[in-house]
C-alpha cells in the first residue's frame, strides 16, 4: 500500500468519531448513516490531495464532512418517502445507561427536525468549537454564529420538550 493511502486510512482511523457523529446528526436510519459516512469517506478521499495542510486536519474533514452532509441530505429528500412510524417513547427505567440512551434518542430525534444549518451549527457547538471556528467552518461571522447557535439550541429545546421528554 502506497504512504499516501496508508496516512489516509490513519487519518481515518483516528477521527471516524467525526464522521459519524456527522452521520447521526443529518440521518435519521442506520442504513442511511452508512451511506452517507461512505459518501463522507470518498469525498475525503477525493480531496486528500488538495489538503494543503493550511488548517488542522480536524477542521479540514469537518468541511469535507459537513458539505457532503449537506449535498448528500438534499439528494435524500428528493427520494420519494418512506412510511416511518415514529412512537412517543414512554420509558420508565432507573438504570442510567438507559436513560442516556433515552436522551440521546430524543435529542437526535429532534436534530432530525433542524434544517441542515442548524444541525452544522449544533455539530460544531458539540465538538467543542467556539464561536468564531464555527463562523470560520460556515462561512459566517463570529456574533452570527453566536446568535445563529443560541437560536438554535433554543429551537431544540422546545422541540423536545414537544416531543414530551421532560428536563
């Protein structure tokens, strides 16, 4: 295997959290997770040769991954709809992996109803960013992202809190 496609596949390795954390947020289905950290993948693949190194590799792959996400999300919706049947969850367990999962499960839920923006915006908020990286990263200035990000979070709260999970 040739050192470009061994470093490649190191690069990979060390930030596949990245990826599907990115998956996760924009597909709701686990088969479309799949695909869309495939698509994700190739992409990076794709433009690894062009990365100049100008910026940390980090930030690089959540560009890469977010416009993928992005164009990968608006090819999704041109597919005809699938019947989902999504259920009020109604979980009463003490046990705290369970109930994490139960959180986790309303919060990506609600990710699901924000619009491609939004769901970048809470992505890079997730990741530790600050302000002005998530500006950078969208193309937006630092207080538009502050208050971009800010909405957001509120708009996910009261979807969930419609979604009937109580705080």
């Amino acid at each position: 295997m040739k050192t470009t496609e061994q470093e490649f596949l190191s690069l990979i390795e060390d930030h596949k959290g990245l990826i599907h954390k990115v998956s996760r947020m924009y597909m709701d289905e686990p088969e479309d997770r799949e695909d869309l950290f495939q698509e994700i993948i190739l992409q990076l693949w794709k433009s690894y040769g062009s990365f100049k190194g100008e910026s940390k590799v980090s930030t690089w792959m959540y560009r890469v991954a977010l416009n993928t996400s992005l164009t990968f999300f608006k090819k999704d919706k041109r597919k005809p709809d699938n019947i989902r049947m999504h259920h009020k969850m109604d979980v009463k367990d003490d046990n705290e992996a369970s109930h994490k999962e139960t959180q986790l499960d309303y919060f990506y839920k609600a990710v699901h109803t924000l619009n491609p923006v939004e769901k970048a915006l809470i992505f890079l908020f997730l990741e530790g960013q600050s302000h002005k990286e998530i500006g950078s990263n969208l193309g937006i200035t630092e207080v538009n992202a502050r208050v971009k990000l800010n909405r957001t979070k509120d708009k996910l709260q009261e979807i969930i809190k419609k979604q009937g999970y109580e705080f």
